[in-house]
C-alpha cells in the first residue's frame, strides 16, 4: 500500500523570439509513492532536459514528506518535461500551463 503523498511541482520556461520574451508556466501537482524517490527523479529529468532547479523545500505533515520544488527548464524541453513528471505520478491532483509574451528588456 502506498501512502498519499502531495508533491507540488513549479516550473518555469523561457524562450526568445525576436523582440519579445515568451516565458510558458506550469503548476503540477501531484500524489507519488515516495516522495523523497520522485524529487530525486523528477531533479534529474529536469536536469536532463538542459534546466535546474532553483529551490525546494520538503517538510512533514504527520507521516507524510511533502515537497515544493521550483524549476526551470528550456522552453523546448517543457512538453516532455512534463511527460516525464506525469509519469512518476501516481495521481495528478492539477496541472496549469500559463504562456506570457513581454517585451524584451534593452535599448529601443
């Protein structure tokens, strides 16, 4: 028997197309086995695709590790990123994809 165990995954991708900076957002939330295994596997995927990550934080509620982990991966690598995070999931509790466009930051 596994026991419920929430993992909130934060990931943020950029990618740059002429003048404008595309940055694509995506909240996962999900239930896995054993936590401390799927943040070890889902760090090394992220690392796989060309990203990192830029924080975490794991703490107890009772008997349960939950886990917050904050990445960033190229825009390119967000779609099998994702996949690859999906399948470490028993249960995906919510997942929110957001795309952003701005203007790029320099001389006009």
């Amino acid at each position: 028997m596994w026991k419920p165990i929430a993992l909130l995954v934060v990931m943020l991708a950029f990618a740059c197309r002429d003048e404008r900076t595309i940055v694509r957002t995506a909240d996962v939330k999900i239930t896995v086995a054993d936590t401390a295994t799927a943040v070890g596997a889902i760090t090394q995927t992220v690392e796989a695709n060309g990203g990192y990550v830029s924080g975490s934080h794991l703490w107890r509620e009772g008997e349960l590790l939950r886990a917050k982990l904050t990445m960033h991966v190229p825009s390119d690598k967000l779609t099998s990123t994702l996949t690859a995070i999906r399948s470490v999931a028993n249960r995906i509790d919510d997942e929110r994809i957001a795309v952003c466009v701005a203007r790029a930051s320099g001389p006009p």
